[in-house]
C-alpha cells in the first residue's frame, strides 16, 4: 500500500531490520502467507534499531522486532510495550583480521563498535568483566546502523564489533576472528515486540492475531524446507551476497520456534543492566 493512503492506513505497520531474527516475518510476507490470512501487512525497513524505537514511540509503526534492552528501555520513557514471540536473535564478537586479536584479554586498549543502551552493550560489558579488563580501557564506540558498522570491518575502521546475522556471517567470510558467539551464552534477548498504546484498537489486536497465525506458520516452513530454500530473501532483505546467505544457511539452525513470550530471566537481566 502507498504510504499515507487509506490502505496504507488499515495495515499492520511492522518495522524490520536486515538480520536473520526477521526471517519469519519476511518469509510470512514474500511467501503469501500473510495474504492467506487476509492480513495487509506493510514492512518499514531500517539498518538500525534505534530508528525503529523512534519509529514505534511515534506511531509509525505497531510492531518491532528488538532486543530486550532496547524494549525495555523504550517502556521506561513512556512507549509500553506487548512482548509476543522470544526470537533467536544472536550475536557474534569479531576482531577485524589487521588486528590480530585471537582472545579477549587482548581488547585492552581496543575499540569495539556496537549500540549504546542495548544488548550489544549489555554483552561488551559482560565481556569485559570475564575477560578481567579495565572497563575504560575498552573504547565502546556507537555505530546504530549494522550495515554500516559491517563496513567498517571490511575496511579496517575498527578492532572488533558485535554483529548478527547474516553481518556476521559475511564478516567471518572477510577472515575476521570469531571471539564470542551469544548463542553459546544462553543469552536469548530477541524479541518481537506489538506498541500496546495500538494493541488498544480492536482492529490491531485481530490483526496481531493473525499476525502471529502466519509467524508460526512462517516458522514451520522454515524448519521444513531449511534456510537455503529461503537463500534469495535472506540475499534481499539481509543486503548480503548469495554466497553468505548459502553459507548461513549451512551453519545456522533451521529450526524457528513458535511465538512464544520471552523468559522472564531474560527480561529481569535486561532490566537489571539499565539500572545499574
């Protein structure tokens, strides 16, 4: 639908990031399955996730996949929010290859890009406190944008950052070294999020619904036909070369679960950090 106009209007807005956490969001909408269930559903693409908390506090948007960092932060400054589905949203800490930093107590005095008051920062300061650094001794340096941030790494800007996937992915291609992987932490703050200041019309809460029918539904076909069937929308949406999604495809799970709400572990840690 054109944007503005009175189709536009009645759909389910849904931001959307270029990360493998939004497959099932792509998939349900390229694939026809929103249709299916007489859903209109508009993605709102964005390359960083701070726009797309502007974005959902502003109304654009009703819908968002996030991190519980962000989410929570987000609520705190008055844009409550429904937590429907936990995702698989990882991230991987990578050292550009003219750095040669093969461990982490080896960041002293280096600079990591990632987002301020996120997960990614959550993650850096976990990090360094295991690794028994100095805290002002590792330079965080905030690079919102993930497409931008992959660029760097491609040209040398920066000694490491913390990416997702496919990002990661491609980075790895470029011979950067892989010194922490979240999904081997049992770290889960994924998370799709619905705007409960929308979830109050009648309307959007049939649509969340149906929303959330056709995600399940998306979910179930990926884990059937496996990621390599969905090769060209990871290639599209993701902003990647075939080569890379072909290579997520063979090193990434292909199993997407069912919505389901994220564990309050989760949710306590993410709190918890913004806090302190």
């Amino acid at each position: 639908a054109a944007p503005g106009s009175a189709a536009d209007t009645l759909s389910l807005r849904v931001a959307v990031m270029p990360t493998l956490d939004c497959l099932p969001i792509y998939v349900a909408h390229d694939s026809g399955i929103f249709a299916r269930e007489s859903l209109s559903v508009s993605l709102v693409p964005f390359t960083a996730h701070m726009d797309c908390d502007t974005a959902m506090a502003g109304g654009t948007v009703h819908a968002m996949p996030t991190d519980l960092v962000r989410a929570e932060r987000l609520a705190s400054l008055g844009t409550p929010l429904r937590y429907v589905a936990a995702t698989d949203l990882q991230w991987q800490l990578l050292t550009a290859k003219t750095a040669r930093i093969k461990k982490l107590q080896q960041m002293d005095d280096k600079m990591v890009a990632l987002t301020r008051l996120s997960a990614t920062a959550l993650m850096a300061d976990h990090l360094v406190d295991s690794a028994k650094l100095q805290p002002e001794h590792v330079f965080r340096i905030q690079v919102n944008d993930v497409l931008v941030r992959l660029n760097m790494m491609a040209t040398g800007i920066m000694d490491a950052m913390l990416l997702p996937e496919p990002q990661a992915t491609a980075a790895r291609g470029m011979g950067c070294n892989l010194l922490y992987d979240s999904g081997a932490d049992s770290l889960a703050m994924g998370v799709v999020a619905f705007s409960e200041a929308a979830l109050g019309d009648s309307l959007r809460q049939r649509q969340m619904r149906a929303f959330l029918r056709a995600y399940d539904e998306a979910c179930d076909s990926i884990s059937t036909l496996g990621l390599r069937h969905y090769r060209d929308i990871i290639a599209a949406r993701c902003h990647v070369e075939e080569a890379v999604a072909d290579s997520v495809a063979l090193q990434h799970p292909p199993h997407y679960r069912h919505a389901r709400p994220p564990r309050q572990t989760d949710i306590d840690r993410a709190r918890a950090w913004l806090n302190k």
